[in-house]
C-alpha cells in the first residue's frame, strides 16, 4: 500500500472534495493536506470548515489551469501525491454553455498532469464519472474497458480528461490512477443535483420538475463510500489503472424523488413531468467487481439510510441552502423558466 503523507487536492471546497479532505484528516499518517479550488459558485470555504480548524490542512484559492502556480504550490508543500478532483460537473450548464467546461476539464487536467509530471509526483488520483461510458442498456454493467460513448458536453469533457490521463500514465510513466463514480450524494451538495434540487422546491412548498417521465436510472453512492473508495484507490490503485466506484443502489429519478417526497411528508401529486433535456442518458451502470478485488472497495451505506441522513442535514442547515439558492436563482430560472 502506498503510503503518501502530503497530499494537494483540487476542487477541495466542492461537495465530493471537502467530503476527501475530511477523509485523509483521518488518517494518522497525513502530514499535510492542501486544498486547492478556485471559490466559483459551487466551491464554498464553508464546505471546508471542519478542516480549516485542522493544522494540517491548508487552503489555496488557485486556478488549475495555471500550471506555474501548480508547480511553485507542489515545490513548496513537497507534496507527494495529489487527488484531483476539481471540475465542472453539471450536465445542464454544460448544455447552456460548454466552453467553461472544455477550459477547466481538459485543459485544465492537462495543467495537472503537466504541473505532476514536473515535479515527479508519487501517484495522481483522478476523479471521473460513469456518464463517460454513456447510456447502458437494462441488465448490462459497464467494466473500465468499455469504449467511451459520451453524450453530453460534460461527459465528453472528463472523457477527454480521462484519455489525457491514460497518455500521460503510457507516454511519460506518470503513476496516475482514474476512479470513476456513479451519482454521489449526501450533505453539502449543490443544490443543481437532482436531490438537494428536489429537498429545496419541498422545502420551499413548489412544484417538483421531473425531466421525461422521470424513468432515467441511476446509480447512487453515499458520499463517504466513495470517498473511501478513492482513498483505496489512491493508496493501493495500479498506476494506469481505472477502477470503477458504483454504491449498488440503483434507481430511477422518478422513485428517487417519490422517496425524498415520503421522508417529508410531501404529496407526490407535486412532482411534475417537464420537458426532458437533450440527450438524456436512460441509464448508467457500472461493474465494481475490480475495484472490489483488487481494492478491498466496499459501499456500505443503504440508499434510503442515506437518504434519511441527508434529508437531516438540509433540514438543519437553512441558510446555507438559502445563500445558494440566492446565488444562483438566475442560472435556475434559465434553466427551468421555458420547460
């Protein structure tokens, strides 16, 4: 097992990389952590705010795509490994406007790689997503060699970002490792998500806008089982390597919000069909059978276990939902106002 004791991580005040700083403060033989993000809408420093009370972590608002910066910060830190996980993540802004994802996906995972390589980096940890395998017919399972079939601009972005990593591992022996998530969910997470967005219209008493007939399947994955996941796969994942991390609970968006509904005493009649986006995935799936055995990856929380557990920490934590909601009430309208 690998064992690296000062590590970067990008995109550390978004949902899933505060989430990862928490988990290596954990560890007893982290030395440093050092948090890079560059504060947009969705990274918040009081996603960070447990670690900001450790002395080992610090916190860099940076750009990834300045690779010069990149350097002077792993130099300095004598970081030993780094977990990248900064991204533009949401399907619909992708489809709004791709450029900013093309910008910080690809080019900037190429800052990385290129900053990595420089400073002869132990292991690069980088995070992907099921969405780069594209839509999987019922009763199949998507392995880390299936061919990329992307459909959105977002997906077809960390798809690229996934084949520069791959080169980098073959041309330049960077001992880069690729995890690739299903839908991670849990609290902190920006409410454009299916669930915080549904949590916030019930909580607001408002109609809840369901894309198609709301059939699309997904798998769901508690946010700390992914965590350990990519710590696993940080630690012990074979460089070149991808690894798929999926939590095994499978569910159409439709049962997902009818679940969330129950949780709050909410009336089902609410949830409404909407007119669906293009290229709507019908389904993604992954087999985990190799992180598992190569790994020891386990998921272990149930989905609705998760579910009641999220519901809470919404439900306690108003203002942050009504500072974001305020934040972005521009971006909802745009995307929700014609449909």
């Amino acid at each position: 097992m690998g064992s690296f004791s000062r590590i970067l991580v990008t995109g550390a005040a978004g949902f899933i990389g505060s989430h990862f700083v928490e988990r290596l403060l954990l560890e007893s033989d982290v030395e440093r952590v050092v948090g890079y993000d560059l504060l947009t809408y969705a990274g918040r420093k009081e996603n960070l705010s447990s670690a900001m009370a450790e002395r080992r972590f610090h916190l860099v608002t940076g750009d990834i795509r300045d690779t010069e910066n990149l350097r002077l910060i792993l130099s300095a830190e004598g970081i030993d490994a780094i977990a990248h996980f900064a991204a533009e993540t949401h399907v619909d802004r992708s489809i709004l406007g791709a450029r900013v994802f093309v910008e910080t996906n690809v080019n900037g995972t190429y800052s990385i790689l290129e900053a990595a390589k420089s400073a002869k980096i132990s292991r690069l940890l980088h995070v992907s997503t099921d969405e780069v395998y594209g839509s999987i017919p019922g009763g199949e399972y998507a392995r880390e060699d299936r061919a990329f079939s992307p459909s959105s601009p977002y997906a077809a972005t960390k798809a690229a970002a996934d084949l520069l990593v791959q080169s980098f591992a073959k041309t330049h022996g960077l001992p880069a490792v690729i995890v690739r998530g299903s839908n991670n969910y849990g609290p902190r997470q920006f409410p454009e998500k299916l669930i915080p967005f549904m949590l916030s219209r019930i909580q607001a008493g408002e109609s809840l806008p369901l894309y198609g007939d709301g059939s699309q399947r997904r798998d769901w994955i508690w946010v700390a089982d992914f965590c350990a996941g990519a710590l696993l796969a940080l630690q012990k994942g074979k460089a070149g390597e991808a690894y798929n991390l999926a939590g095994g609970n499978e569910w159409s968006n439709r049962e997902v919000v009818e679940t969330l509904c129950r949780e709050m005493g909410y009336s089902t009649g609410r949830i409404e069909s909407v007119a669906d986006r293009p290229a709507h995935d019908r389904r993604y799936a992954m087999d985990s059978s190799k992180a598992r055995k190569e790994l020891g990856f386990s998921p272990r929380r149930d989905f609705v276990e998760g579910i009641v557990q999220t519901v809470s920490w919404y439900k306690k934590n108003q203002e942050w939902v009504r500072t974001v909601q305020k934040e972005t009430a521009e971006y909802f309208q745009k995307n929700y106002g014609g449909r």
